[in-house]
C-alpha cells in the first residue's frame, strides 16, 4: 500500500511545464486503456490550471472529455443523454497529453490532409518530435464525441457504444491538437497521428475530434514559436 501511495504523488507532482516551453508531455497510454483496461486516473490537473498551458484527454474512469485553454480546464461531461460543459480545476485524468506554449506562430493552412500539411509545417519549423498545434476558424464538417464509459456495465471494447457524438459545422471553433509520428497508441490512435478536442466557447460545446473537412474551412493554423 505504501508503494502505491508514493507512485501516485510522484505522478501528480511531475505535472509541471515551468522551464520547459512547447515540450510535450504526457501520463497515460490509449494501449493500456484499451488493451489492459487500466482505467484509473494518472494525473490530477490543477497543477496545470496556469497561463500558457494547453492539453487534453480523456476524464478518470473514461467519464468525459477535457480540454485545457490556456490554463482553463473545461470539462464535457453526458448527463441525461446531453453534453454539459463546465469548468473543473480539481479534475483528475486517466490519459492526458499537454504543453506550455508562451507565443504562437500562425500559418495560412492550404492543405485538405491535416497530417500532410502538419508534415510540411514540421519540416519547415524544424519541428522533430511531438508538437502541439491550434486552428482556430469554422468548418463546414466537424465531427466529435463525449465518451461516457461505464465500467459496472460496459465492455471497453464497445467504449463508442455509450459515447455522446454531435457536430459543429460552421461554427466558430478552437481546435487543440497534438502532433507526433511516434507516439500512436500513446497518446493518438494507432492509425493517427494526431489527437484533437474542440471546444466552442460560444455553445459551451466541447469534445474529441473524430472528422474534420478542411475543404472550404475558414480557419488559421496555430503552432509554438519557436
């Protein structure tokens, strides 16, 4: 019991960014929670409630979403079989991925594939390992979830099942999103290579990004300066 007391301190505490701008971090593993059903929480968030820090991931126990703006942590939650968004400092999270970015560097963004044109932008930055990265406009297709997982009831396995899914289509949005070529079943999917949550302040809307059109958006490229 004590080895288990101190292992989570020591996660809670490593929580930290100050020093350490545009590096990504992360707690947490899609493998584990998919595979080995590790659902219990890896990281508490209120150390990362502080200007310039943007994050996202998925809430203890697969019961929401949450994004972090800015040191804002907003939290989407399915209540009654409808989202409620609100915002939580004290939230505790079984995967999470985040990072301080203290300026951002915007970009015309003519590409229709996200991850060819996020390739381009790495190449031309000298970007080499995982980065984070914001478009900020409307799109004519967004696509999202609010996974609500049950554990006494649920196989992980059929997770989507009890998953709220909307749209966001031509709306005013932030998308936050993480970049790596090297951390599939980490922190994205094994077939992606990019993990992104949306939020629409204006709606009090927010959850994980599962299709986005970039044909005839409207919408500016965000990545850290560096």
């Amino acid at each position: 019991m004590k080895l288990m007391i101190i292992t989570s301190v020591l996660t809670f505490v490593a929580l930290s960014v100050k020093g350490q701008p545009n590096k990504v971090h992360h707690a947490g593993a899609l493998m584990q929670i998919m595979h080995e059903g590790k659902l219990g929480a890896n990281a508490s968030l209120d150390s990362l409630a502080q200007e310039n820090v943007y994050g996202l991931g998925a809430l203890d126990s697969l019961s929401g979403e949450f994004m972090i703006d800015d040191g804002r942590i907003f939290v989407s939650q399915v209540s009654n079989e409808k989202e409620s968004v609100f915002e939580n400092k004290s939230s505790r999270a079984t995967l999470l991925v985040y990072s301080q970015v203290n300026e951002w560097e915007a970009f015309d963004f003519k590409d229709k594939d996200l991850d060819a044109g996020l390739k381009k932008v790495a190449k031309e930055k000298n970007l080499t390992g995982p980065f984070p990265f914001m478009l900020k406009g409307s799109f004519p297709g967004l696509d999202y979830h609010i996974i609500n997982f049950d554990p006494s009831k649920d196989q992980i396995s059929d997770h989507k099942k009890s998953a709220l899914k909307s749209s966001l289509a031509d709306k005013d949005v932030r998308v936050l999103g993480f970049y790596s070529t090297s951390h599939q079943g980490i922190f994205t999917h094994h077939n992606s290579n990019v993990h992104m949550h949306v939020i629409c302040h204006k709606e009090k809307r927010m959850g994980h990004v599962d299709k986005l059109d970039l044909a005839d958006a409207s919408f500016t490229l965000l990545v850290p300066k560096s």
